[in-house]
C-alpha cells in the first residue's frame, strides 16, 4: 500500500510581505520533499468561497496540510517537516 502524497496549501493575499516569506520558506521544505507548494489568494477566491476569507482572512499566511490548519503566520517548519516525513514513511530528524 502506497502512502498517499500531502498537499501543502499556503492561504494568501496580494502585498502580503509575511505571505511572501512563508512562500519561500514552503519551497525550501516541500522541495526536499519533492512536492509542490499550492497557494490560494483568499481575496480571489472569495468570489466562489467567501467562508474561506472569512476563516483565514486575519491570520495570513495560513499553511494548510492535506486542507487542514497547520500553522499560521509562521511556518512551523520543525513540525511541518516531521508532518511530512511520516506521510513519506521516513524519519527525518
């Protein structure tokens, strides 16, 4: 059995500086993972799904893993990195 592959979401907004850090931060993280950072402008995405601004609006950036909160304006990027080595079946340490 194969473990399925995480999605990792950053929640954002244009002109956000913190979003911008946790972007680069994501693409750091997830690339040792070989896996693709998704990102989503709340603001953009309103039009279809306002409950999500109205959710996460004040917390930008918001990381989600696998569609749930992970963490918000920082990355926790000790806890993100473990969350993701359990999904690859490896420790990492």
């Amino acid at each position: 059995m194969t473990n399925p592959t995480p999605t990792v979401t950053l929640l954002t907004r244009a002109g956000c500086g913190m979003c911008s850090i946790a972007l680069a931060q994501l693409e750091t993280i997830c690339g040792d993972f070989g896996l693709p950072v998704q990102t989503v402008d709340v603001d953009e995405a309103a039009a279809t799904d306002p409950a999500l601004r109205a959710e996460y609006g004040d917390r930008l950036p918001v990381v989600l893993l696998d569609g749930r909160e992970h963490s918000y304006f920082d990355v926790d990027e000790p806890r993100l990195r473990a969350d993701l080595s359990r999904f690859a079946g490896r420790e990492r340490k």
